[in-house]
C-alpha cells in the first residue's frame, strides 16, 4: 500500500532540502552568515542526493537530461560562492523528480487486482472423485467444476452443463451469455445458476486475465521510456552549454588570463541554468491538474497532462462507459389480443425468483405483482411457472420459438436489443426487448467532440448488432465489436501510432487498452479498481460532455505551458551572449533569472481558470453530483 504524500519516504529528502533551505535564508537575513552557509550547504547536499546519482548513470550511458544541467548548473553556482542559488535550483528540482516518481508508482499502483479476479481455489474432478486445489495448479484439460456463482478460475470450453455466465468485467459484455457444451468460458466469468464442467484450454497461471496483466505491465514500461518534454528540450542545450563554458575557459588558459575566463565560464553555465524551466512546466502542470480535479478529472502525472493536450482521437469502451450499465425494458411485441402488461405481469412474476440480471430488468418494468408457483429455472434457457391458472414460459429465443412474432424479433435484435420470449399456455404471446441504454448526456459529448475537430471510436465487447445499434444513437461512425482485451490493445496501438489517443473505459478487460493508449481515461465513477489504476487519467463525474472539457482544458494549459517553455528559454538565449561576452555579470545574471521565474509562476497560474463551458453545463445540472462524484 502507497503512504499518503506527507508519509511517504521518497518525499522526505526533498521536504527536508526545502525546510534547510528555508532555514538557511533566514539565518543569511539574521546576520548569521556561517550558519546560513552550513545550512544551505547541507539542503542542497540532500536535493542533489536525489538526482545527482541518476544524472550522472544516465551520462555512463551516453544520455543527457535535465537532470545533468541542473547537476552542472548548481555545481557552477556553488563554484562562484552561491551556495543558496544552488540550493534553491536542487530543492525545486529534486521536488518535481519526486512528485512524477509518485505519479508514476501510483498509475501503476493496483495492477495486480485484476488477478482478484480468479479464486483462491478450484474443483477438479479426478479419478479418485472430485478433490479442491489451488487455482494456479490447475492444468491445461483439467476439468474443473464451477458451481453457481463462482468465479472461472482459467479459461476452459464448457463440456457438460448448461448456465448463463457474466463475463461484463472480462469482455465487456453488458448482457450475460448463456453457455452450454462447446461454449469457451473466460477465466474470472461469474457463473450463473447452472453448474458447469469446464475444460481448461490454459494452465491456472496463464490465462486471459494473466495477460492482460502483462499486457498492462509492456504498455507501462514503453510509457516509461518516454522522455518529458523538458528532458527533450534539454538534450541540444545540455551539451552546446558545456562545450561552450569549456572553450571559453580554454579560450581563457591561451591568452593567459585563466582566472577571468574560468569565472566567466561559471558565469554562463548559471545563465544558461533551467531555472525557470525546472518550474515552467511544474506549476503549469499542478495549477490545470488541480483545476480540472475540481470538475472530475483527476489526472495522475504532468507526462499524462502534457499528452491530454495533444489528444486528436478519443476511443470508448461501450458497456459502462457510453452505456449506463444497467439492463432495462426497452421494447414490448405482443399478438393480437394479449396486452404489453399481461406479457410484463405474467413475465415479471415468473422472474420474480430468478437470479438471472435479465430477470431483475423484466421484473422493475412489470405494472403489476403476480404471485407464481411451480416455478423452475432452466439454467442457460428460462424459467417455467404458473401465473393465475396459466403454463408461463419464459426465455430466449433459441429456447422458445417466436412463432408469429420471427420478424419482430429480428427487427429487435437489429436494434441491439436482447430478445426475451414470453410463452402462455404453449402458445407465443410476446417478445421483450432488454438493452443496456445510452447515457443521456453520451449523444451530445459527441457532437462536442466532433465540433473540437476530435475523431471518435468505440471499441467493445459486445456483439456488432447491439454495437452498431447504440453506436448509431450516439453519432459514432467507427465501430469495434467482440473486441477482446488483447484486440482492445491492439486497435489502440494502432490508433496511437497515427494519431494521439485518449482510451475511456471503466472495465478489466479495459486495461490493457487504457495503458496503451495516449492517456488512458478510466470512469472513476463507476470503474473497476483495476482500470483506473492503468489509466493515466480518471473521470470521476458522471456527465460525459466533461471530457470534451477536459481535453480542451488540457489544450489551454499546454498552450500555457508552452508559453513558459519559450519564456524559460528566451531568458537563456538572451543571458547566454551577455554572459559570454562578460555584459552581464552573476548578480545580473541571477536577478534576471528571479524576475523570468515570477513571470512563469504567475503565468502558470492562469492554467488554474476553470473551462467558461463548464459554469453552463454546472446550470444545467439540479444538484452538483450530477456533474461530479466525490
């Protein structure tokens, strides 16, 4: 478990460099010139401690970086006798290396609960009869016993019983499959009412979910190679810096004057110091990250934030995220002479027992309570009963034939929709249409997508008619059905190959796709532990015209961003020749460098402002929790 920011160790030299150099400030405006030096001396002894190491390993293999210009800038102050100047450059330093080391742990923080998907144990039937195991000893043709609502402890083909099984966390899939002889089963699928004999087509240690573990684990590390953009600016400048600072003090050495030329020589390693770049990006990053926490996007690192500005393609996940997650009632066909209500009443009444998720959205839409008996479940069909004197069957339709109603029923399941057949004495009386609806607000985030020039995909478990379907309803052109985690993946390193990518997903099976993408944006709200652990990014409203927000909030603050960069620069471009030609000396050099750090907080700070669309959606809203969920 990750300590909270004030207990975690990795923060404490920085903490400790800040506090000695606080200390150390005031003991220099007190007169007390020994100890300012001694304390100043030991805070920055403590922030380089943190980078210094690395700075120089990554030199070892031929790698420059911020880290090694801060290294040279503060050894050059320390030199010309401003052992606070090199203290201050360490401690603001060694702050943000820490801040984005946590960022990091925390993304990756959580990963290892998609195993918590597979149970402790397992039933294996053999020879000597049926006998519990450990589920990471379960073997490849292993037949495995689940019983109703366990978990699939491996990925296996049903070869005896018939149930419905959820596979929502895994797949996607918002409605549960019904599963029978010859049916694969993923591993972590919640079986329904029915027990089942599985075949194991994989060992207990390397399934479905195990890789997409490792899938998870292959994005985090390709994401962890990539350099930040300070680090990119830095690598032309670290190195034109130092060859320049050595010819000027070997200049120096050849006219004879060495003494002159070296301190000059210092004197344009601190002009050419990041001072305002080690906070350009920092404060620009803290002020927007905590802005946009403030209307329900969280985001977990400034590499995420700097990419959320970039975004051009946004790609859904379809079940939870574009979709309540919540089957109901949305079609009723009936033959002449019986009532929608007669079909929901005599349904709602059978189902009143089940444990089948489809039965609790026929039950919530039924007008009225009927009493039934005699009922029995068929795991993987229906269920049977009688209402009021009446033979009730009611399952889907493979179990029971349309009749009358076969073209209905094609329409229905065209529409997206799961067809439930309603049967009286016999005789088929009605077809009820259960889908999982669009989100209220999904249509429009959308339009406001394809208004910002933004490109939408969605990408799903579920199968291409009830895909296609809601994909229609919301304004999505490019659609991805039966999508596997590892298809999920695979689509989105495409995607991102082309085009930066945001991924939005609330599910297990999202993850892999959510650490691959650009930013991986998980629904907080309402998403699986897992998937906003691999996400770079959570969404913590409910509203999704949020996003759309987001990303242009994300837009202004790399603008912003941007803006300091090129400011922190211009002052090294400008210092750089007066330095170098001796115009400028260390005193000049350091107040212009003080001025050009205020001008960056202060206009990092602007990235705070809210987006002004946000104040009319918040209008809209009858209470603040539709908008956002803390």
């Amino acid at each position: 478990m990750r300590p909270p920011w004030w207990g975690d160790p990795a923060l404490l030299p920085s903490a400790g460099s800040g506090v000695l150099l606080l200390v150390g400030f005031a003991a220099e405006w007190s007169g007390l010139d020994v100890a300012a030096v001694v304390l100043q001396s030991v805070a920055l002894l403590t922030g380089a401690y943190t980078f210094v190491p690395g700075a120089v390993r990554r030199l070892a293999r031929g790698r420059l970086g911020v880290g090694l210009l801060m290294t040279v800038a503060a050894a050059g102050a320390v030199l010309l006798g401003h052992v606070g100047e090199a203290a201050a450059l360490a401690f603001l330093f060694s702050l943000a290396e820490a801040l984005e080391d946590r960022a990091m742990d925390r993304a990756k923080e959580g990963l290892r609960a998609l195993l918590s998907l597979i149970p402790e144990t397992a039933r294996v039937s053999r020879l000597s009869g049926t006998v519990t195991i450990p589920a990471s000893e379960v073997r490849e043709l292993d037949i495995v016993i689940v019983g109703a609502g366990e978990r699939v402890p491996t990925d296996g083909v049903v070869v005896d019983g018939r149930s419905s099984i959820d596979t929502s966390a895994v797949t996607g899939e918002s409605i549960p499959v019904d599963v029978g002889p010859g049916t694969s089963v993923p591993a972590g699928a919640v079986n329904g009412a029915g027990t089942l004999q599985l075949e194991a087509t994989s060992d207990g240690t390397d399934n479905s979910l195990t890789q997409i573990v490792a899938l998870v684990e292959q994005a985090h590390a390709r994401k962890g190679e990539r350099a930040r953009l300070a680090d990119r600016i830095a690598r032309p400048l670290v190195p034109v810096v130092l060859i320049v600072a050595a010819l000027v003090a070997l200049f120096g050495i050849m006219v004879g004057d060495p003494w002159t030329w070296v301190e000059r020589a210092l004197v344009v390693l601190v002009a050419a110091s990041p001072c305002a770049m080690a906070i350009a990006v920092p404060v620009t990053v803290i002020s927007a990250i905590g802005a946009a926490s403030k209307f329900g996007v969280v985001i977990k690192s400034g590499a995420a934030f700097e990419q959320l500005g970039t975004i051009r393609t946004v790609a859904f996940d379809k079940t939870g995220t574009l979709t309540r997650n919540e089957p109901a009632v949305v079609d009723i066909r009936t033959v002449d002479g019986v009532s929608t209500e007669d079909v929901l009443s005599w349904a709602g009444a059978v189902e009143a027992t089940s444990s089948h998720p489809l039965a609790a959205a026929v039950t919530a839409a039924a007008p009225a309570t009927l009493t039934a008996d005699a009922v029995v479940e068929e795991a993987g069909r229906g269920v049977v009963g009688r209402v009021s004197g009446r033979s009730i069957r009611v399952g889907n339709v493979r179990w029971i034939d349309p009749g009358t109603l076969s073209d209905a029923a094609e329409d229905m399941a065209a529409d997206g929709e799961t067809v439930v057949a309603v049967e009286a004495d016999g005789r088929t009386v009605g077809l009820i249409g259960i889908r999982d609806e669009l989100r209220p607000d999904a249509a429009e985030a959308i339009q406001m997508l394809h208004a910002a020039g933004i490109r939408t995909v969605m990408l799903t478990g579920d199968n291409p008619r009830t895909a296609a379907a809601l994909a229609r309803e919301a304004g999505i052109d490019d659609v991805r059905a039966e999508q596997t985690p590892p298809d999920k993946a695979a689509a989105i390193t495409a995607l991102t190959a082309s085009t930066p990518t945001v991924m939005v997903g609330d599910g297990i099976n999202d993850a892999p796709a959510l650490a691959s993408a650009t930013v991986g944006l998980a629904m907080g709200a309402t998403g699986s532990a897992a998937a906003i652990e691999s996400a770079d990014a959570a969404f913590t409203g409910h509203d999704l015209r949020l996003i759309p927000l987001a990303l242009t909030h994300a837009r202004r603050g790399r603008r912003i961003m941007t803006t300091n960069i090129v400011l922190a620069l211009a002052i090294i471009i400008v210092l750089f020749p007066l330095a170098l030609f001796g115009v400028i000396g260390l005193a000049g050099v350091v107040l212009v460098h003080e001025i050009a750090e205020v001008a960056v907080i202060l206009n990092g700070a602007r990235a705070a402002r809210r987006p002004a669309a946000l104040r009319a959606l918040r209008s809209e809203a009858t209470t603040p929790s539709e908008l956002v969920h803390t």
